[in-house]
C-alpha cells in the first residue's frame, strides 16, 4: 500500500543541486542581506517548528485546524473519491482530519505526499499505513515543482491538491503567481486546489505571534544560523545575533530578521565566502505574508481557479478555501 518516489532532475538540475549554497552567497552578498527560509529546516528545525505550532501566541495551526475539523466532512462531499496531494506534507497531521472524514463518507482516497525529506516522509506515511487500513500512500520525496511537473494521471475520479498552513505567505507575490501557475499547469479541469490561508489583522496580535514569550520562533529563527555553520563551514557566533520580527503594515506582511549586534565578521569556508557585518545590520529571514479574503479568491479565479467554497473562523484570522480548475 506504500509508494514513494524520490525526484530528481534529470534534465533540468536547479541552480541549488549544482552549486549548493549559491543561494546563500547571493543573499549575503545583497544590500540589504537576506537568508532563503529552506535553511530553517533542518531537523532540528523542523522541531522547532513542530513547537510553535502548540505556542499560544501561534494561532494559525490551532484555527485552521479548527476550519479544518468543521469543515472537512463537506471538503468531502464535495469531492467524492479522490487522489489527496499535499504540498509540504510535514508529519501529515492536519491531514488526518480530512482522512477520517473521507473514511467517514465512504470516499476513496489515495493519498500523496509531497515533501523535501525523504525521512519525515516516510516515517509519517509509516504512521498513517497502520491507522488507515485502507489506504493507499504514494509518496513523492523532492521539491513541489518538481513533483507537480511529474504528477501521474489519477488511479481515481478527481484530484485534489492540498497546500494547507499558510506557507504560500512565505512566498513573494511573484513566487506566488508562479506558484499558481505550477498548480494550474498541474490540474485538469474539474480538480481541486485547497488552500489555507492566514488573514490580516491586527499589528499586536501578528507581532506576538512571531514574537513568542517562550523564545521559540527566536530559536527557530537563530538556529538557521547554526544549519549554514554546520553545512558551510560557518562561524557565525549566535549569541552575536538577535530575533527580530516586525509586521510591515503596507505590505501586509511580517518580516522575520537577523540582527547583528555588533559589527562582525563571518566566514564560511565551504563556500569561500567572507561577509561583513555592521552593529545592527539585519538579515531578512522570511516574510510571511497576510491575505485578505476577497483579494485571493479574485486572484486564484484569475488564473482560472474557481472558489467553490470559502470557510473561516469567528473572527476570521484564517481562510481555507476549496477551488476547482
Ligand atoms: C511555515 N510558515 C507558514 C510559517 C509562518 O508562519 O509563516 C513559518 C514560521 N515562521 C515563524 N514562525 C512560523
């Protein structure tokens, strides 16, 4: 009942296969600098991440969740028998809610995940083998674009294509349109695009959330610095830097920073590369952008994906919405 493919191309090698840590010579050698968030996950990381998503100031996790867990059961009927894709699949939690409810209607589903580590793909396709006895995993180990260039043609009716969690705020709006793109070459008419989104709110409450009481975002945020050391040969000293997280409100957007306290130098000897830094120099680790309802659902019907229907909370801090192609 387990499948898993690992990707890799073949033809079209990306920039990072060929020089590993060209991405990160090219950030830190930008005025202002900048870090790609792939570099926060790396185990530990990915535990890290694992924490603030139980953190009371993270409400995004327990909200969706909760659209999620109301929802689901209409996700479902609406759908009928399906290949269930998810982008950036993790530990598979929040899945499980739609797994029981397709099981619940009496749905078929085969469900594919879609994730950059090979292992947490596995071990959660494991887990989810021995709770779903009916379930078939057909996993696919490599990044989204290149898994949703080589999506086979599905074994049932439709296909639903699920990018849950907020992550397409951590894209620019142009990675996004490209993303989008990616999603649209990837369905047929008649498939599904679900999409969880976090909304606009207030400054107070989006700062808090990145700004944690117990220091988890600022470790998780810090602890890209140890991943480059680790893999580049780096010296980075974390004591040297400081989370910041600050919500840009015209661009609706948080922006997580790494401030150097002092001015500092810092090599990275894989990569042969030197940077210096003055005394409160920062270096953008991620945006996480804020969406507003109306505006995503006139952009995804743009590029040609229909929302079918649109679910939020009581407060509407966040949207999942079910789109068809
Ligand atoms: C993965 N992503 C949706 C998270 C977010 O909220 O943008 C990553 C994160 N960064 C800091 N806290 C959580």
């Amino acid at each position: 009942r387990l499948r898993i493919e690992h990707l890799i191309s073949s033809t079209q090698p990306s920039e990072a296969e060929l020089h590993p840590g060209s991405d990160v010579v090219r950030g830190l050698s930008q005025t202002p600098k900048t870090l790609p968030p792939r570099y926060f996950y790396d185990d530990r990381g990915s535990q890290l991440f694992e924490q603030i998503c139980n953190l009371p100031e993270y409400y995004l996790t327990r909200t969706e969740t909760n659209i999620l867990q109301q929802y689901a059961g209409a996700i479902a009927d609406l759908t009928g028998s399906c290949e269930l894709i998810e982008l950036g699949s993790g530990s598979s939690t929040k899945t499980r809610i739609l797994l029981d409810a397709y099981q619940n209607a009496e749905h078929e589903v085969i469900y594919c995940p879609i994730d950059i580590s090979a292992g947490i793909l596995e071990s959660s396709a494991q887990q989810l083998l021995l709770d779903y006895p009916d379930l078939r995993v057909h996993g696919f180990a490599g990044t989204y674009e290149l898994a949703l260039e080589k999506l086979p043609d599905s074994e049932l009716p439709t296909r639903v294509i699920g990018f849950i969690g907020s992550t397409l705020g951590n894209l620019n709006p142009q990675a996004c349109e490209t993303f989008i793109q990616q999603i649209t070459n990837a369905l047929k008419p008649g498939e599904y695009f679900l999409l969880g989104i976090d909304l606009h709110k207030s400054t107070p409450q989006l700062e808090a959330a990145y700004n944690d009481s117990q220091g988890i975002t600022a470790a998780f945020n810090l602890n890209m610095l140890r991943h480059l050391n680790r893999r580049f040969a780096g010296d980075f000293d974390l004591t040297q830097f400081e989370h910041v997280a600050i919500y840009n409100e015209s661009q609706r957007q948080i922006e997580m920073h790494l401030r150097s306290v002092r001015s500092q130098v810092v090599h990275l000897k894989a990569l042969d590369l030197t940077v210096e830094f003055a005394a409160g120099e920062t270096i953008l680790s991620e945006i996480s952008r804020k969406f507003d309802l109306e505006q995503t659902q006139h952009l995804l019907e743009s590029k040609g994906l229909t929302p079918v229907e649109v679910w939020t909370d009581q407060h509407h801090w966040f949207g999942v919405l079910l789109c068809q192609l």
